[in-house]
C-alpha cells in the first residue's frame, strides 16, 4: 500500500484498525522492559539515584522534537503535494507534542534541581525547549480560532515550517552557547559515552515512547478524520433543514403573487 493509497481516509481507517491493535501490545510490552531494566540500573557515582530520571526525561526530550519535525513534513504534504491527509496529521500530532515537551521540561527540572540547585534556570536549551512548547500551543490555538478548515491548515502549516528553525537551535544549544546542560552523550560524534548499563535501558525506552507516540498519533488521526466525517454530515444536515424550510414559504409567496 503506497502513500497514494492511503490518501484516501477509508483506506487509511481499515490499516489503522488492523494496526493500533499490535502497535499498543508492543508499546505496552517495551515500557515494562524498559521501566524494568530503568529500575535495575546502577546510580550514577555522582548523580547517585537522580540519574534514572533521564530514562522519562530523554525520550521525551527527543520525541518533543521529533514530532515536530513529523508536523514539517505534514505541512510539506499540505502546502506542495495537496495530500488530503497531511493537515490531519498535523493537528493530530501537535497536543502529543506538546504533552511531550511539557514532560521533557518537568523532569528536566525535577533533575535540575539537586543537580543544579534550581528548577529552572534561563539556560539556551531550557528556553528553547520553552519556545517549543509555546509553539505546540500556539498552533493548537490557530487551528480552534479559524472557522475554516482550508484556511487554518495553510497558515498552521507556514507556521509549522517557520517554527522548525528552533529545532536545530535545540539541538546545537549546548554547543553554540555556555549551558548548564551537558553536551550530547548518545548521538555523537565517537559513539556514546554512555555505559552500556545506562544506555541500553535508555534506548529501549526511546523506542518505546517513539512506539506510544505513534500509536496516539494514528489513533488521534483515525478521530479527527471521523470528527470531519460527522461535522460534514452536520453540516448537509442543516443545510436541508434550512433549503425545506425556505421551501415551502417561496411556494406560498408565489402563490400570492398568482392570486393577486
């Protein structure tokens, strides 16, 4: 089944509710291997048993941008292809990026504090998360403030598109400017400094919140497009209310007119 095929929303309802099924069991499976192995894992020598908040704090971090960058994509679909899909998938995914973003800055400052002495501090990374997440809210504003759908994928998708120049901002923060946050230590050039320990743990977490993060966000498209469905149906309603009701009053106006 190419992307072409899934254009059309009932093709992609019937692949969604084949999949959502084995995508949720495989979800479920690699959170509780990875909580467990999180669990197992040594403290830190310095950090001691603070550490293991990175195993939330991190993926949430990289899914924060990461979908983000799945909604640049969409809004490719939706402002040069004409994808009908593409603006669903945008809107679905932004409130789960921002649920993303909002975790990724609460554990961050849950770590922060016995490891910096404060829960927040105007650090480049900090803010820039921050911005990201005021971004997700805004364009979750955008699309509840424009009545018309067409209109409110266009200019949420501009938006979307002006919005990923922060991601690289995000990334290269701790590079670019003196930071409190440390420098990267998974993707990196020389391989992880990670021990493995650590990094196994951390990297079926990852996978495990990338797979939530595509379970909800098939799930949130397959609403959205029945939300569609039932708002046109709604809509053809109340325009046949409207043209039989106006019916019978041209028909007695004209009768009038014919009497006089």
């Amino acid at each position: 089944m190419t992307l072409i095929d899934l254009a059309n929303p009932t093709r992609f309802l019937a692949l969604t509710a084949r999949l959502l099924p084995w995508l949720a069991a495989a979800t479920v499976i690699l959170l509780a291997i990875g909580l467990y192995q999180s669990a197992l894992a040594p403290d830190d020598y310095q950090q001691g048993a603070t550490v293991k908040i990175m195993f939330i704090h991190v993926p949430n971090a990289w899914l924060s941008m990461f979908v983000w960058g799945v909604m640049s994509i969409a809004s490719l679909g939706t402002l040069v292809w004409r994808h009908p899909l593409a603006d669903v998938a945008a809107k679905a995914a932004a409130p789960i990026g921002a649920s993303f973003t909002f975790l990724a800055l609460l554990t961050g400052s849950l770590w922060g504090r016995p490891m910096w002495g404060t829960y927040w501090e105007w650090d480049a990374r900090l803010t820039s998360v921050l911005i990201l997440f005021l971004m997700y809210l805004g364009l979750m504003a955008l699309w509840r403030a424009v009545d018309d759908p067409s209109r409110a994928a266009r200019a949420a998708a501009v938006l979307t598109l002006v919005g990923a120049i922060n991601l690289p901002i995000i990334k290269f923060s701790v590079d670019w400017w003196n930071t409190l946050h440390q420098p990267a230590s998974v993707m990196r050039m020389g391989g992880s400094t990670l021990d493995k320990s650590f990094l196994i743990p951390l990297l079926v977490m990852a996978i495990a919140f990338t797979l939530l993060f595509v379970t909800l966000h098939l799930a949130a498209m397959r609403n959205e497009i029945l939300r569609r469905r039932v708002r046109s149906l709604q809509m053809m309603q109340a325009s046949r209310v409207a043209f039989s009701s106006a019916g019978p009053r041209e028909g007695s106006a004209s009768n009038e007119v014919g009497a006089a």
